[in-house]
C-alpha cells in the first residue's frame, strides 16, 4: 500500500521543477500531494503556475495563494492546505521560512514525518523571530535531504544531528541530449568552437568575468576560430551589453534573452563548452551548479571557478577544469586551454557525460528520494 505524501515547493510554480515529483509518482511507494503557488514572481514578473505534462493520479498538484511578507522567503499559503493526513511532509523550502513553519506545524498536527530540504551552503545567524522558526523546524524534523555537501556542513554545524542525506538536482536526459545544433549555430552567427554561459545575468554569476577573458583571448594569434553566446535575463543584461561592445566583441559575442527550459537543450547544443564563472559574495556562494550537468548530459566540457558546489561536480565528473574564482586571467587560460585541444574537450565531455547518467539522471535521482522518505517513514 503507497504512503501519502505532502510536499510544498515554491519552485515547482515551474512545471519543470515538478519533474522529480513526477518521477517519484511513478513507482507507486507514494501518492504525492504538491503544494505551490497559484503565481509567484518569476523573472521579476508574476508567472502563474504550470502543469507539468503527466500529472495526474500519482502527482496531483494543489495550487494555493500566498501571502508575501516583504520578501519570497517570508511566504505562507493563505488557503488551508486541503487532503487526508500525510503520512510524510516534505519541505522544499528554508527551514528559517514561513512556509517551513507552517508545514512543520501541519506535519506535527497529523503526526506525519517532518523531512526537509536544504541548499544553503553559507553558515548564517538569523534574527529572531526566524533564528526560532529555524531551531524549531529542525528540531521536528526527522531527516534532511540537502542537495550539496557544503549545505551537510552547515546543517551539522547548526546542530542538527539527525538522519542527512545528500540528494543532488538532477538533469531530464531526454531534453540534454549529445549533439550538434548546426542550422541554429547558423542563425545565430556563431562560428568556430563556441563557448558560452546560460543563467541568470547577476553580478555573483560572474558573467563580466568571461567577458574580460574573452576580450583577452580576442588578442592571441594562436587561437583557433571561436565565437561566444550568453545566454540569460537579469539586472546585469545592460551593462554586459555595453562591456562586449566596449571590448570590441560585438563581431563574435551573441548575447541573447533567456529561453524557455523546453528549448534549454537546443541552446546547450550550440556550445562546445559551458562557462560557469560564478564569484563568492556576502550573501551567496554555487550552491549546486545544475547548469554543469546538464551541459555535462549534453556531453559539452565545462569551465567553472571554485566557488562553492562548482569544483566537487567537475572533479566528481572529470568533466572539465576548474579556476580561482574572480580570476579573468586563470578563466582565459583555461578556456584557451581546451580551445587548443580538441581531444581534451571530448573526452571531458563524454566523461561528464557518463558520470551525470550514472549519478544526476533525475530518475535515478528521484529513486533514491524515494527510498529515503520510504526508509524514514517506516
């Protein structure tokens, strides 16, 4: 008989998020019940909330509105959360949250297992009231799944001495497939190897970073032919604009909008290599990196700084090279590096390939969650 299952994720406003629910649906250990927003601000606008394709018996969605306190953290659901008792409550949400609180108290209610999700990889003190919501959600909880080691250490650090497990993103293999997208490379004026960034356009992501190694590479004779695309939205977008044309770049540099996730794939295949140049600030350190493997599931090599989950996955998977973070001059040797050997560039990616089948397909991923919650709520 499958146990019900509670779950409540701002995230999953995007259908594509829903994906690991989905999946976990599907070999009958739960009934799923995911709890999101009716809209949520996405992008800086409200963007009503998707349905994933397949959704049905096994995942039934529950669109509920939200209150927003001054911040997307400080959100709750106005509405009563309707079903049966869960058996199990799972939190995709900060345990210093609102929203954690009033899920942790709805599982302490219906005596179900309190299990929770974790990213932050920085170890911060919360003010009151929130330093409270924080002690009191982890102390019912009976187990945390953070996606990242660096999260692990903050929870231990925290005091948290319950049951952990790390249970990273994963990639939907059927849309970050190998391959080449010629007629779009075509189109978009790209030529030679490619190399580019896809994500957010925010100063902690470094993207002016790769602009200065790339004017820097734009200066060396004994490179072959490259061009570059960044690909994303952002408050950054205009300023970037301005350093490629400053830079002279404008001839090889595309700088294109974000794309809708169903189309992600197609951009991924117009690169050779992916560049993930993130800097550590204040506030925020790579918390996982989910743009690697699904470059990696694309079999593209990558080049990422040491910031944060960033050097863990790419030295997990041999998928490319890592450099010190805010260093344009270690980011443009090593993207030079792999623009002069081709063999280098395949064989990373095929090794960050097979390793992101093995260990970041969000199937194989959302069976192992599953077993977990399993393991916890027996």
């Amino acid at each position: 008989m499958s146990r019900r299952l509670l779950a409540a994720s701002h995230a999953c406003v995007v259908d594509i998020n829903q994906q690991l629910f989905l999946e976990m649906s599907h070999d009958g250990r739960f009934e799923i019940e995911l709890v999101i927003p009716e809209s949520w601000p996405v992008g800086g606008k409200w963007q009503r909330h998707g349905v994933i394709a397949g959704a049905g018996s096994g995942l039934r969605l529950k669109p509920l509105p939200v209150v927003l306190a001054g911040q997307l953290s400080l959100h709750f659901y106005r509405a009563r959360i309707p079903g049966p008792y869960p058996d199990v409550v799972l939190v995709d949400e900060q345990a210093w949250s609102l929203s954690a609180l009033q899920l942790a108290l709805i599982a302490k209610r219906a005596c179900a297992k309190l299990v929770l999700t974790a990213e932050q990889n920085l170890y911060k003190r919360y003010p009151p009231p929130f330093a409270w919501i924080e002690r009191f959600v982890m102390s019912q909880a009976a187990g945390i799944f953070p996606t990242n080691e660096g999260a692990a250490e903050v929870l231990r650090k925290k005091g948290y001495s319950g049951p952990l497990e790390v249970v990273p993103h994963g990639v939907d293999l059927a849309l970050f497939t190998p391959g080449r997208e010629d007629q779009l490379r075509a189109e978009l004026g790209l030529q030679g190897t490619v190399m580019g960034y896809m994500g957010r356009l925010v100063p902690e992501k470094g993207v002016d970073l790769l602009i200065e190694a790339w004017r820097a590479l734009a200066e060396r004779a004994d490179l072959p032919a490259w061009s570059g695309v960044i690909v994303g939205s952002g408050p950054e977008r205009e300023r970037l604009g301005e350093a490629i044309a400053a830079a002279g770049l404008d001839d090889r540099v595309r700088l294109l909008d974000a794309v809708a996730h169903g189309d992600a794939g197609r951009y991924m295949r117009c690169l050779d290599v992916l560049v993930l140049p993130s800097r550590t600030a204040a506030h925020w350190k790579e918390q996982f990196g989910r743009v690697l493997i699904e470059a990696l599931a694309a079999e593209k090599a990558v080049v990422g700084s040491d910031s944060g989950n960033i050097p863990f996955l790419i030295d997990e998977t041999a998928g490319g090279l890592v450099f010190p973070e805010g260093d344009a001059a270690g980011l443009a040797e090593s993207v030079a590096k792999l623009l002069l050997d081709d063999q280098l560039r395949c064989r990373m990616g095929r090794s960050g390939a097979e390793v992101v089948r093995q260990r970041y397909d969000v199937r194989a991923v959302a069976r192992r969650l599953g077993q977990a919650l399993e393991d916890l709520a027996a």
